[in-house]
C-alpha cells in the first residue's frame, strides 16, 4: 500500500515544516502518494519539498492543483514534478 500524503491549501514555509516529518517517516517505505490538488498557494519551500520527495526513496507521485501546475511551470519543474520516470 502506498503511502498517501495530503497537502493544506496554503502550501507555505510554515506548511512545509508541518509536513517534512510525515514525508521523512513516508520514505523508508516506498512510493509516496501526494495530493496536492487543494493547494490554492505554493511557495518554494513546498515545491524543494516535493522535489526531494520524488528524487528520494522510491519517488512520490503528485496529484496537482491548477494552482501547483501553474506554480511548477512557472519554475520550470512540470516534468521534475509531474512526469513518471521511465525504469
């Protein structure tokens, strides 16, 4: 069973220190499931988080938001974020 982690609707610093220590316990048991698709505001905290999130362990896949979409393009990390890996 995959690990399931749902982010707040403001996705700020403090929204990020709330959720690395769920993310860091999630990792040592495979994938990771993360819905993001309430998130209405995302800052750069939550988006290195979630880009650690899919480089580590067995990777996390993220369920976005228009507002998380928009926020990853504007960054350049649609395909960091979004896209599944080949094996």
């Amino acid at each position: 069973m995959m690990n399931s982690i749902t982010l707040p609707a403001r996705c700020d610093r403090a929204a990020a220190e709330a959720v690395w220590p769920e993310l860091v316990a999630a990792l040592g048991s495979g994938a990771i499931r993360i819905d993001g698709s309430a998130v209405e505001h995302v800052g750069q905290a939550v988006l290195q988080l979630l880009v650690s999130a899919r480089r580590s362990g067995d990777g996390a896949h993220i369920t976005p938001s228009p507002a998380l979409e928009d926020a990853a393009r504007l960054t350049g990390l649609t395909a960091e974020l979004f896209e599944e890996s080949e094996l």
